[in-house]
C-alpha cells in the first residue's frame, strides 16, 4: 500500500512538470507557477517519508527501506486537502482559456492507429480514446483492489493530453486517499534476510542512511547480521537462471525491464523500455505538415524525460 501511495504521489509530480513546463513553452507563465507551487508540496511529503526530494531508493527488493515515520499520514491527509483545492485552478485557468486552446487545441495530432503503429502508451495513447492502462488490465501491486477510473477522450492532440493529465491527478488523488485508509501497522520487507536489505535508517547531514546504532549492532554484536549485510553490499542475491519482463504504468507510460539471469548475483542482460524514448519517435509523425512554433507544444505535452530516452 505505501508503494502504491508513493507511485500515485509521483504520477501528481510528474503531471504537474509536464502541465507546469508545457504552459511555460506557451508563455502561461501563471501555469507554471501553479504547477510547481504543488509539486513543492508533493516533493516535501517526499522527503519527510524518504528523507529525499528526488532519487531516494524507498521501495526495495522485498519491501520498503523503512515504513512511514510518525505524523505521515495526518500530513499526507492535509496535502490530499491542499492538492483538491488548487487542482481545479488548472481548469479555471486553462481549460477554457481560448489562447491556451489556440496554442494546443489540434496540435501535436496523433491518432489510436499511428500510436499503435509506433507504440505509444501513456496519456499520449488515452488521448486517441484507447483507455490502456497497466494498473487495469495488468494489476501489481493490488492495484485491482483499489477504485478509480481510466480517463480518455478522443481529441488526438496537445489540448486532450493536457485534459487526461489534469484527470488522472484527480484519480491519483483518490486512489492515494484509499491506501491511507487501508495502512495497518505490519512489516515493510520480507523476512528472508537474504534478500531484505539489513538497515535501520536515520536521517543525517547527507541525507538517509543506515543509523549508527544498526552499524554497531551488526559490527559488534551480530554475526550473521553481519555476513549478510556483506554479502548483500558486495555480491547482491542470487537468482534462478531465466528470464523475466515486467512492467508498471509511469506516468508516461509503460515502463518495462526485461532482464536475464544465467543465475548468479547479477544480470547477464537488462534493458528498459523507456516511454520516454518509444513516444519520441512519434514526434515526426505529431509535427508533419505544422508550423515550427508547434514542434514545442508537441514536444511539451508528449512529456519525454531525456535521461530516459539515453538510457
């Protein structure tokens, strides 16, 4: 349930960057604002559960670094009130805003068959009226337990992708208010100590790391604590030979790796299906027979991260 509230969290992060970035390309100055005045909050609740802002390693193999500290849930309350009141401003602001709809409205085009043909998944694809979305049609994480709706329309374009985007925050919001619902006390990582990294955290100076107090116990006191705390940081755990594709509903789309295993403690092979990278190939077919000004509100409400798409 916390990684499902934690993926929910960065789904709202992640659309608020592309509406907040996509009204600056427009110069809506006032959009961007918006955007990451909220995202601030989001990236606060981020860092009072994780102790980091961004790239903070939470989720594990096994489970979770650590399970929520006290007072995170009556703040995760408070900011689900904080973003249910500002979320409709984007509408108030955008929405029927006849210079925004002139600058996204048919811009960017890009039909259910050229995103078949090329792939494409996300709010990019929703948008062609094909409601794809892993967390229905391939539950994890007990997605399937959880009650919200996968937005479409049919626009095709810069303005529907916008449009999802603000809807699926509203959904976000609602499946984030059921996981806290739901949270019992219980453990955040599996018994097998194999595989549970061994770590008691504490916040300090250069962020979240194991506490003092844990490195003591296992240096001193534990021997087997220790082995495996050893084994872990040096070899990693051993994995039957195979290999494996999974893959989740980013906020961009699907997210996949498919990885190789010839059964020691590290992959033979891995490789990431970006969305990022798979949606930026149909940027010629979006911008063929447009105006140039038009490649950047493209570009914008397509939503590519560029590390992905190196990657």
């Amino acid at each position: 349930m916390i990684r499902v509230l934690l993926m929910e969290l960065n789904r709202l992060s992640s659309h608020l960057v592309c509406i907040a970035t996509g009204g600056m390309e427009l110069g809506a100055t006032t959009v961007m604002v918006y955007g990451f005045r909220d995202r601030e909050m989001i990236l606060d609740a981020y860092e009072l559960i994780t102790g980091l802002r961004m790239n903070h390693a939470f989720i594990r193999p096994g489970g979770l670094a650590q399970d929520l500290p006290p007072g995170a849930v009556e703040q995760l309350r408070e900011l689900l009130k904080k973003l249910r009141k500002n979320l409709p401003e984007y509408d108030k602001l955008a929405t029927g805003n006849p210079v925004f709809k002139g600058r996204t409205v048919g811009i960017g085009y890009l039909d259910l068959a050229g995103c078949m043909a090329l792939g494409v998944t996300g709010p990019v694809l929703r948008s062609a009226g094909l409601p794809h979305d892993l967390r229905k049609t391939q539950p994890y994480c007990g997605y399937e337990n959880y009650e919200f709706d996968v937005p479409t329309l049919d626009t095709c374009d810069a303005y529907g992708r916008f449009l999802i985007r603000v809807e699926e925050m509203h959904q976000s919001l609602r499946i984030v208010e059921q996981c806290l619902d739901r949270l019992e006390p219980g453990p955040v990582m599996v018994g097998d100590k194999k595989i549970a990294w061994p770590a008691q955290l504490a916040l300090g100076p250069d962020g979240l790391g194991n506490s003092l107090d844990h490195i003591k116990k296992i240096m001193g006191t534990s021997m087997e604590a220790l082995i495996h705390h050893f084994k872990l940081v040096t070899e990693g755990f051993r994995v039957l030979p195979g290999q494996a594709y999974a893959a989740v509903e980013s906020p961009k789309g699907e997210l996949g790796v498919h990885a190789v295993s010839d059964g020691g403690t590290r992959p033979y092979r891995v490789h990431f299906r970006d969305p990022s990278f798979t949606n930026l190939e149909a940027m010629a077919a979006m911008c063929e027979g447009g105006q140039v000004a038009d490649v950047i509100v493209a570009v914008a409400f397509l939503d590519p991260v560029m590390g992905g798409v190196d990657r």
